[in-house]
C-alpha cells in the first residue's frame, strides 16, 4: 500500500513537470525584455533626476513617487504600504588617531548608521581583530571604555571557516563588552569608504561607529603591535521619526485559492552616491519585469506582487513592515515563494533556501539555455541575512533569486560607498537579471504545483541552525526560540 502511495504521488509530480512548457512564454519574455526593456534608462534617469535614495529624506519620497508613476504608467494597480520608520542622516564627523591624546591627527572616515544623534569619545584603541565573540573573551575585558578597531569581513590570514559577521552585529558585540565607540577597516584597498548601519535593530546605537579606509587602519593596527594608540571620535547626526512607503504593484492571479508570489527589491539607497548598483541595478530589474508582464498580457494562476521596499539599509524596515502588515491580515500564508533582488546582476542560474526547488528551477533553467546558452543553469541552496528576504524567511516562507552572476565593472568595491554611481551599470546584464528573472517568476506563478511550503516553526528552527543562523540571529535579537 505504501509503495502504491508513493508511486501515486511520484506519477503525479512527473506529470505536473511535464506540464511546465513553458518555452513559448520565456521566448515572448525573450524578445520583449531584449528590444524593449527600460530598465537601464529608467536607471539613468532616476539617478540624475533624483540623486540618492535615502529613507526618510526628500529624495526618498521622491524615488517612491517615481517607481509609484512608472508602474501605474505600465496599466498596474499600484498603492503605497505607509510605515512609520525612525530617519538617520548624518551631520558631522571628524575621526582623530595619534600616539597620546595630546597628539591625535585626523583621518579620513565615514559615519555608520545608526550612530548617536552626539558623541564625543576620547580614548585608548584596542585591536579586537574580526571582532567576534571570541576575540573579547581574549581580550578578557580590557576594551570597557576604550574605542574597539575591528575589521570588516576577515582579516587576511585568518583561520580557515572564521565567520564573517555583518558591521552591525560586530557593533553589537563591542557595545556588549562596553566598548565607548567602534572603528571599523573597510577591506577594500584604495582608501574607499563604506557606509551601512551599525544598528541591528535599525535604531540608534549607543556608541559612535564609524568606517575607516584599508590602509590607515592597517597601518594603526600594526603600530599597536609596538605601542598604544589612542582615538578621538566626535560626531553629529540627525535622528527623528519620519514616514516611508514601500510601493506595490499586484498583477492579479486567475486562480481562486489566493496564493501568491512576491518579487522584491528595495529601492532605497545610501546617501554618499546614487545608488545605482545597491540597489539600482535590483529594483529597477524588478520594475522592468513588472513592465513585461504587462506589455505581453501574461495571465499567472498564482497573483503577483511587485514591491519595491523603503528602509532595507536602515534595518530592512520596508519589508518587516511589509511581513507585519500580512500577519496582521492574517494572509502570510497566500505567499508561496518571495524573490529578492538585491545587487543581482546578470545570473547565471537560480537560488532558493529550500533544495526541493533544485528540480523545478533546473527544470526552468533547461528551457532558458535553449534561448541564450549563456544562462548555466546553476543552482544554490542555502540560507543568509542582511536583505529583505530575512523577514520572509523567519516566517517560514521558501526564498530565492538569481545567482551565479557577477556584478558589472568590478563595482564591488563601491558598495556603500561614494564610487556607486550610474558608469557602473551595464546595459546588457541589466536585461539579463530582467529576461532571466521574469521566466522564473512565470514558472512560479504558473506551475501547478511547488513542492515547498511554509515552513512549522520547529522546521524553521532546525533550518536557521542546520544554516549557521542562530549565532548572527541571537546578536540581532530575533531569535525566538
């Protein structure tokens, strides 16, 4: 009987991949997004119309407004979800280093959202190295009110399989060990500077934080080796609550269960350039597959949501905002799948934190290498944190995107800083994340069965530990278990 049963259920998910022909719609996306897409000047035109995308700022208000006409302009219900977010901008800085504090001598830095709204810490500079957990309990104490110099990522020479923590939970470490203020070395030579939040709440923090270039800090870091340092930070900021808007537009689904499939990207950036890589080149992908849905007349069994988040850089606040709203209305579980586009750039395959999607998406994928052989079908399984997916996923709800592509004239090293501007962008790539991107979203709309579904909270559990994530999850406070 068991055997039956299982042969039952194993005729019928053959049969259901059988189904998923999908060839003639990836063609029509094909041809559309190659001759038609307005991803890369609608790019262009919002960066020097509009500038930086900061929450809370008039630029922001002005970029939500921009995506709002754009996609009421492609025939699409559109509405903003307001929320309430706490705005940070910064102000002033000025970061000094020296060999006494009668002789501190300034150097170049970058204030860390969510800094004080004033600081300002005079005091002795401890090498914490990484800045994990592990290398307080070396330091047994010593940093309490003195200035933490932690790098970011891992440091060269490092062990191999040393984490690489995020700058905010790195802050939050040294603040619980009582650190009086963070230094963090950029590890991208050159002098760049990188800006992001040092907050894992998206509030703001109780000690200043700030970015310094790759190679003062590993030129303070070697001096310490020999003899003290000592740091001053002294900083202003502008902290107050503001109102943002996620943008959301719904391409309805012709079957009646409501389920659901939501495509997103956040739309804010930083302030220090225009933020055409992170995340231009993402929610204007999201934008443009919006407009070839719509353009080609595709009908979807299952509904589409393509939103455009506020506040993913302050705190992933746009989406949490997004996710909370649902609970609310008690219709977190229509969604099916999420996809995020966060800096995805010409992919080269397709990723989801759940394995069972390997089949389906290479399935896709097979169909997609017949139209450009330069899509390889590459799959990822796996789980991560720090984009607007997070939300979704500690709610149990399968996740995914673009992988495999890199990102477009070495502008890696820009992010977060004042080099991510628009020159970076390149044109092709940019209608490959759409073409690409738009036939994975067909195929989840309109496969008659996916075989993930929202996860019980112990699976969920099991998960985020089988993934290494309940380490980072713990420092940033959602770990509920």
């Amino acid at each position: 009987m068991r055997i039956s049963l299982f042969l039952l259920v194993f005729c019928a998910f053959i049969k259901v991949q059988a189904q998923d022909d999908f060839g003639s719609a990836f063609d029509k996306i094909n041809t559309e997004v190659q001759s038609e897409s307005k991803a890369y000047v609608n790019l262009k035109n919002a960066t020097e119309s509009i500038g930086h995308r900061l929450t809370g700022s008039a630029n922001g208000a002005k970029a939500e407004e921009y995506a709002y006409k754009l996609l009421k302009s492609y025939g699409y219900d559109v509405k903003f979800q307001g929320f309430e977010v706490e705005s940070w901008s910064r102000l002033t800085n000025e970061t000094k280093v020296g060999d006494s504090e009668d002789s501190l001598i300034a150097i170049t830095s970058v204030t860390l959202a969510h800094s004080p709204v004033k600081a300002n810490v005079k005091a002795e500079l401890v090498d914490l190295g990484n800045g994990l957990e592990e290398d307080y309990k070396l330091d047994s104490g010593h940093v309490k009110g003195k200035i933490a110099l932690v790098f970011l990522g891992v440091l060269p020479g490092s062990p191999e399989g040393t984490p690489s923590l995020h700058r905010s939970e790195k802050t939050a470490i040294a603040t619980k060990y009582g650190a009086a203020g963070i230094i963090i070395i950029n590890g991208v030579k050159g002098g760049v500077l990188l800006t992001g939040t040092a907050s894992v709440t998206g509030k703001l923090i109780p000690i200043p934080a700030v970015c310094i270039g790759f190679e003062n800090g590993m030129r303070i870091k070697e001096k310490l080796k020999t003899q003290k340092q000592f740091a001053s930070v002294n900083m202003t900021n502008f902290s107050g609550a503001i109102k943002a808007r996620n943008v959301i537009a719904t391409l309805k689904g012709t079957d009646t269960l409501g389920e659901k499939i939501v495509v997103g990207g956040h739309l804010d950036s930083w302030d220090l350039a225009t933020g055409a890589i992170d995340n231009g080149i993402g929610s204007f992908a999201v934008i443009d597959m919006a407009r070839t849905f719509k353009a080609l007349k595709l009908e979807n069994k299952r509904t589409i949501e393509f939103v455009l988040f506020m506040g993913e850089e302050q705190g992933l606040l746009g989406s949490k905002a997004y996710v909370e709203a649902a609970r609310h209305l008690n219709t977190l579980d229509q969604i099916r799948f999420m996809l995020n586009y966060d800096m995805t750039n010409n992919p080269k395959g397709f990723a989801a934190s759940r394995v069972e999607m390997k089949d389906l998406f290479s399935s896709w994928g097979s169909q997609i290498t017949k139209i450009d052989t330069g899509f390889k079908n590459l799959f990822y399984s796996g789980a991560w944190l720090h984009s607007d997916h997070q939300p979704f996923m500690l709610q149990g709800i399968p996740i995914g995107g673009g992988t495999g592509g890199d990102l477009p004239n070495n502008s890696g090293p820009f992010y977060h800083s004042d080099g991510d501007v628009f020159k970076l962008v390149d044109e092709q790539q940019l209608k490959n994340t759409v073409r690409f991107s738009a036939m994975l979203v067909y195929g989840l709309a309109n496969t008659p069965v996916l075989p993930v579904k929202k996860q019980t909270d112990d699976e969920l559990k099991g998960f985020l530990k089988q993934n290494n994530l309940e380490v980072p999850l713990k420092i940033a406070g959602e770990w509920r278990w």
